[in-house]
C-alpha cells in the first residue's frame, strides 16, 4: 500500500509539471501570432482609413426622397466651409510663428554682431571750449554760443539660452516600442534555448522524478517555474504593445481633433428633426473656437518672448540754455563793449539691455497602461478548457 501511494503522489507531480509546461508553450507560441495579428491591426495608419470612412446607407424612409438629399447638401456645403476657414486660419498662424521666428533670429544676429558676450558698460562726454572775443575801439556787442554735448552710453548684454526640443508622441510610443521589442527578442531567445532543452533532454528529466532525491526535484521545479514566468512576460508585453497603440490614437492634440472634424457625421443627424441636425454644426463651430483660442495663445507667447529678449531703446533728450552777460571797460579809450554769451548743454542717454530667458518645457504625464490586466481570464479559460 505504501508503494502504490508514492507511485500515485510521483504521477500526480509528473501530470500537474506538464499541465505547467503546456501552458508555457501555449504562451509562447500560440499567443505569438494572435498578437502579432493584434498590432498590424492597430497601426498609425487608422487614421488614415478612419478618415475614409463613408456613412452607412441605413436610412428611416420614414419622411420623402427628396427631402433628405436637400438636408445633407446643406449639411456637406456648411461642413466644407468651415473645413476651408479652418485651413486659412492655420496657414495664416503658421505665417505668423514663422515671421516671429525670424524677427526673433535677425536681432539676435545683429545685437551679437555690435556687442561682445561679456557685459561692458562705455561712457563717453565730448566738451567743446568756449570763445568770448572783446574790442576796445568802438561799442560793440558780440553775442557767442558755446554748445556742451555730453553722450553716454550703456550696453549690457547678458545670454543665457538653454534649447530643449520637445519630443513628439509618435517618437516617445516609438522609443517605448523599441524597448519592448528588445525585451522581447531576448526573452524569445531564453525560452527557445529552454524548450530546447527540453525536447532533446525529457526523458532524463522524466527519470528524475523516479529517483527519491529532492534536490533534482526542486531544480526541476525552478526551471519549470522560470519558464512560465517568462512566458507570462513575454505575453504582456505583446498585450501591452496594442493597447499602447490604441491609447496613441486616442490622445487630444491639435491634429487629431483637426481629423475628428474632417469625419463625416453620423446617420442620426440625417433621421431626426432640423434642430438635431443643425446641433452638428454647432459642435463643429465650437470646437472652431476652441482652437482659435490656442492659436492665439502660441502666437501671444511669441511675442511675450520677443519683448523678452530684445527690450526696445529707452532714449531720453535734456536741454538746458543759459545766457550771461558781462562788461568790460577800458581805461585807455571810453569805449564800453557788451559781450553776451549763450551756452546751451544737451544730454542724449542712450540704454540698450538684451536678456535673453532660458527656455523650458514642460511634459504634461499620461495614464500609464495596466500591465497585468489581460492576464487573469486567459489562464481561467485556458484552465476550463484543459480541464473539459
């Protein structure tokens, strides 16, 4: 009796490791091509076909033939208006970053033509003499102006710019998938020596389990338990690499709400009542505005950026005039001469400052995708079915 109880606990252990194994090589090469399949579906190029989508012809014949053709006319001409006022208001936003740009790039050139990097500070003041002339025959007044021009002038430059470009979403799911691969190619080449192994060697692991020496047995087990963890991974990342995809079209940016309003509307705007239908239009003219308000909002942080880095010239103008007089008497002759002179001082300050911000840019983060989610049923359903 005791014998046939270990007999039956080796065969129990012997049925639940290939129960294991299968599920292994399941994982591995059944699901490979499932979701092989799952991502040549799940392609950048949706976009394109979503875009070529054409309404269904399941219609309620309900009201006349003639009067829908006439609604979904106007429908089509108000949809092809506002798709044209949509590409002349971005072409001309464009236009505008694109002179910005260039205005921003031009003084930038020439202020670091005329200044150096470093931060100087010149001052210069020009005086010119005064002449006073007197004569001692006869009286005469001789009236002299003396100008007095003083300039200064204060250049400081200080530059500190730091470019960071931010990366596109295509490249960051690229970059990701790059990674994912690399895992993958790794993980198949482990599991592939592994199976291997187990082809050419299962009768000798079989053999273990007849010798009472646990140690064997527990390698066994690890090798087995490695394996399955391995294909589970592998499974995840194949899961993951689609719902990646799926999650990347769905993202809200400019574009892609430019391609939600390119698509055509849907039938339950044709089969009810006029107010339904022109509620279409309204959506459409909304989400117009929505996107009138963001471009205005690039273009105004252009021209913040612009007051930024190059400050306009202060300039400030002072004049000052004086008059004197004096009298100068000669004891030779009784001859008295008044010689009046004028000076007149005029102050130009000039102050020219560029700084320039250092630029940064700011991700905002996204919902990570669930990692172990698919997981759970597949091993139930795959369990039942074995076990049917």
């Amino acid at each position: 009796k005791k014998l046939s109880l270990n007999l039956k606990m080796k065969f129990f252990k012997l049925t639940f490791i290939s129960f294991i194994l299968s599920i292994v090589l399941y994982c591995s090469y059944g699901l490979k091509s499932n979701a092989l399949e799952k991502i040549e579906r799940n392609e950048d190029d949706n976009k394109l076909i979503r875009l070529k989508r054409k309404p269904s012809k399941s219609y309620d014949l309900s009201s006349s033939e003639e009067e829908k053709p006439s609604t979904r006319e106007r429908l089509k001409k108000q949809l092809e208006k506002l798709k044209r006022k949509l590409k002349k208001r971005r072409e001309k936003a464009k236009k505008k970053i694109r002179n910005l740009k260039k205005k921003i790039k031009n003084k930038l050139r020439k202020k670091n033509k005329k200044t150096t990097p470093t931060s100087t500070s010149t001052t210069t003041t020009t005086t010119t003499p005064t002449t006073t002339t007197t004569t001692t025959t006869t009286t005469t007044s001789t009236t002299t102006t003396t100008t007095t021009t003083t300039t200064t002038t204060i250049t400081t430059t200080t530059t500190e710019t730091t470019t960071t470009k931010k990366k596109s979403i295509r490249e960051k799911v690229s970059s990701k998938f790059d990674c994912i691969k690399k895992i993958q190619i790794i993980l198949s080449k482990i599991l592939y020596n592994l199976f291997k192994l187990l082809e050419d060697n299962i009768i000798k692991f079989l053999k273990l389990f007849v010798i009472s020496n646990k140690k064997l047995k527990m390698k066994f087990f690890k090798f087995t338990f490695v394996s399955f963890i391995l294909s589970i991974i592998l499974y995840c990342s194949y899961g993951l690499k689609s719902n990646a995809l799926e999650k990347f079209e769905r993202n809200e940016d400019d574009d892609n709400k430019l391609i939600r309003i390119k698509r055509k509307p849907s039938n339950k705007y044709y089969d009810s009542d006029s107010e339904e239908k022109n509620s279409h239009i309204k959506r459409l003219k909304k989400k117009m505005k929505k996107i009138r308000r963001k471009l205005k909002k690039k273009i105004n942080k252009l021209r913040r950026k612009l007051k930024k880095k190059c400050k306009g010239k202060k300039t400030t103008s002072s004049t000052s005039t004086s008059t004197t007089t004096t009298t100068t008497t000669t004891p030779t002759t009784a001859t008295t001469t008044t010689t009046t002179t004028t000076t007149k001082s005029t102050t130009t300050t000039t102050e020219t400052s560029t700084t320039t911000e250092p630029t940064s840019t700011t991700t905002k983060k996204k919902n990570k995708v669930s990692k172990w989610y698919a997981f759970i049923p597949w091993i139930s359903f795959v369990m039942f079915q074995k076990i049917s």
